[in-house]
C-alpha cells in the first residue's frame, strides 16, 4: 500500500470492542484509516486483503494471544509493524515481544503521548520507503548519474570525481572487485568527456583468444598469417575520435603490452603484416579487478604500461563498504525488472529489506541486481518477501541467513525501560557500528533512527565508541 497515495492503514485486534473507538478517533486524525478484527485468526486472515501499515495487538486473547498473531504476521512475511498492549504487563512479556520482532510494547490505560509517536514513526518510515521507490526525476536526479546509483558519500565523491577528470583525460584506470559497475563508470566517463557524441567500443581482454589478441586490437591486413583472406580494421582505428574500454585489462598477455603502450601514448597503431603505422585519436579507459601494482612489481605486468594506464586511477567500493546504497539500488532494480516483466511489484517488505542490507554480497551490484531480478520473475505478489529472495537465491546455489530481528530502536524507543531491552539489541548495534567502522551517521541511518537516539542507546547500552 502506498501511505503517500492513500491513508496508511491500522488494524486494531482487540476483543473488547470498547477500545476501538478510542484508537479509531484518535488514530483518524493522525492519518491512519483503522479496522478492527476481534480475535487473532481473523487478523491473521486478513493480512493479505487488508496489508495494514501497523497493527495495534491486544496480548490477552482467546485462542490465539497477542504473541501468536506477532509470530504469524512475522512468519508470513508480512510487512505490518506490530505494537503489542496489554492491561497486565511483566518484564517478561515485553522481552518475548521485542525479541519477536514487535515495534513496541504499551500499557493499558494508554499512554496517547506515547502512542502518537509511535504512531507518527510509522507513518514516517512508510512516507520514506515510497520516497524510495517513487520514479520521479527529482529523486533520479539526486540518486543516478549516468546508471550508477548511490547516495553515500564514497558515491557522491565518484561522480565528482568522474565529472572533474572527464573532460581532461585521455587514459584512465578503473580498479574495483568484480560487478561494482566499472564498465558503467567507463560510460559515464565518455559521457561526461569531450566527444559523447562519438563511438564507445569495449574489449573484454579476457575473453578474446591470446593468438587474436594483437589483430582484435590493432587489425591484420590480408595474407599476413594463415586463415586473413581479407583485411582486417582494428578496434583502436573503429574507435578512432572516441572511447576505447579494455575491461580486464591485467589478462592482457605481456608480449601485446610494448604495442599497447605505443598506442597509448603515441596515438599510432600498426595493422599485424604492416609496415606501416596509422595515426588514432583514442580515449582509453582500462578496468581491473586485479591489483595491477603488485603485478607490475612482480613483473606479471609492464610498470611502464601500468603507470600510463594510471595517471588517473579511480577506484570503486565493494558494496559491503556502502550498505546504505543498498535501499536505492534495490528501488531502481525493482523499478525496472517490474516494468520489464509487466508485475505491480511495489518494493520489498521490512524482513526482505533486513536480509539484503546484511548480505555480504561477494559480487556486489551485480549480484545484488540478479538477485532481485530472479525475485521479481518468482514472486506473484506486490512486494518482494523473505521467501522470495531465499527462493531466489537457492537459484544460484547460495543462501541469504537473515538478521535478528526487527528491534524497537526508533525515536520513540526512548520510552522503553532499559530493564527490558534485550542482548539481541546490544548485539544489533554493536554489529551495525563495527560494520559502519564507527560511522554514527551511516550506523543510525542503517538502523533507521537520528545521530542523537544512537548516541543515547550508546550510553544506555555502556558501548564503548
């Protein structure tokens, strides 16, 4: 459901009817449209037809508690936040239902004060959820340059960087693990560059044949070894007045690289079987997985080649080290595979979101991008769910282990008794802040709350940071 199209939805689970019109009114002029089901099988039944933003949970229940419906709103991926209350609270309810994954824990007779907060966070971190998968220009604009999609400051940094050197530089050497998008920062680099107008041509050196090696790049002419019956143009002359990317440019077998290194510098190539040399105006952009110093020492790569190559290196992150990437990327991949396909595919629920932002991500964008396509292709309902991603990743013979979890860290967790807070939220944060390195922004931005509550769950918590 979309909270910024339409009210966003509370349902009430109560078997006293009395307490519904006292929510109803109160919750209405916050926002909210409010149903109400008097018993937990009945709620859980109406999951899917009502796909409630929150759901206020009564924990004493006949048949099924309050317990029960949060374990089975959990268990069937739904992306409800649950707030449990009760007129007979213990510390050990309230550790059961944090544990369980409930938003908050409240009192009857209610504290309005603290119901509002809860009430208006929700309302906040829904608004900002569809901000994400909203395909307006504005958003777009702010999130994507040239393909390349990220609001981190390692993000913003290389489109500074990319829009800086474009203009000027003639060789470049893009370095990153492997699916970062190095060939989608070579695009960007032509784009931004002198000539965009002009031809982009890519060679992937490590898929070309080592005897082809020398004719792919600089051309034959007839007859000069067995099998040219005809003459052959290089892609250095194809791409005369535009951009050459050699992607995997560390597999390049060293006897090329001396014939390289002249047309790098010197502009001029000669077709194999030539005498003579032909004059090109190429922009040549190299990308690498490898650490190509450490090969240039070891003499598994010419230094002089790999010190032209890098007059300017621009390196990309691995997605681990730009988690909070991960919400833009994963809205634009659902954008895209849902209008490909032709599914009302919205985005992903809390659980699914958790999953992939703990991922490690061994092939980073791309996989990341894989997965959500093969998600999108499995899945037959409007958001993407836990179940979708662990079915799509047993595609490709992997699994996605899934975080703790979801824990009450929002704003309004002030109001929660320290005494009740679980090892599971120690451990949470403390994870959180040794992935972020310490970054309290990014951290706080991970675990969806402001600078200032993470520093007080910090000292709530006595962590060391």
């Amino acid at each position: 459901m979309s909270a910024t199209a339409s009210r966003a939805r509370l349902l009430v689970v109560d078997d006293d009817p009395a307490v519904l019109p006292i929510i109803e009114r109160f919750a209405q002029a916050l926002g909210f449209d409010v149903h109400y089901r008097d018993n937990g099988r009945e709620a859980i039944a109406a999951l899917e037809e009502l796909e409630p933003d929150v759901a206020l949970v009564d924990l004493q229940m006949p048949e099924l508690n309050g317990l029960d419906v949060l374990h089975a709103m959990r268990a069937a991926d739904s992306d409800c936040q649950v707030i449990l209350m009760t007129g007979n609270a213990t510390v050990d309810t309230a550790v059961q239902a944090v544990q369980g994954g409930a938003l908050d824990y409240l009192e009857k007779p209610f504290d309005f004060d603290r119901l509002r907060r809860l009430l208006v966070g929700v309302r906040e971190g829904i608004d900002r959820r569809e901000a994400l998968l909203q395909a307006d220009a504005r958003v777009a604009k702010r999130v994507e340059f040239h393909g390349l999609i990220g609001r981190s400051a390692e993000m913003q940094q290389l489109f500074d960087a990319i829009q800086r050197y474009a203009p000027h530089v003639r060789t470049v050497l893009v370095t990153g693990e492997t699916g970062t998008g190095k060939e989608l920062v070579a695009k960007a680099l032509h784009a931004e560059g002198r000539r965009p107008a002009r031809r982009f041509l890519t060679v992937n050196c490590s898929a070309v044949v080592e005897t082809l090696f020398e004719s792919e790049l600089f051309g034959h002419v007839r007859g000069a070894f067995t099998g040219a019956s005809d003459t052959k143009v290089g892609v250095f002359e194809h791409a005369d007045g535009g951009t050459l990317f050699l992607d995997e440019v560390g597999e390049l077998p060293l006897a090329l690289q001396p014939k390289l290194l002249r047309a790098v510098e010197n502009g001029e190539v000669q077709r194999v079987g030539s005498l003579d040399s032909r004059k090109v105006d190429v922009s040549v952009i190299a990308a690498t997985n490898r650490d190509l110093k450490a090969d240039a020492d070891a003499g598994r790569f010419r230094s002089d080649l790999y010190y032209r190559l890098s007059i300017i290196e621009i390196h990309l992150p691995p997605l681990r080290d730009r988690r909070e990437d991960i919400p833009y990327l994963m809205a634009a991949f659902v954008r895209e595979f849902a209008s490909r396909i032709g599914r009302p595919i919205t985005g992903v629920t809390t659980a699914a979101e958790r999953i992939l932002q703990h991922a490690p991500w061994p092939g980073n964008v791309r996989e990341l991008r894989n997965v959500i396509e093969r998600a999108c292709i499995l899945s037959d309902g409007r958001m993407l769910t836990e179940r979708d991603l662990a079915t799509a990743m047993a595609a490709c013979g992997r699994t996605l282990d899934a975080p703790p979890p979801g824990l009450p860290f929002g704003d309004h967790a002030d109001q929660v008794d320290p005494s009740l807070l679980s090892t599971a939220q120690d451990e949470q944060i403390r994870r959180v802040l040794h992935d972020s390195k310490g970054n309290k922004a990014a951290a706080a931005r991970r675990l969806g709350i402001s600078r200032r509550s993470l520093y007080r769950w910090i000292e709530r918590l006595h962590l060391k940071h």
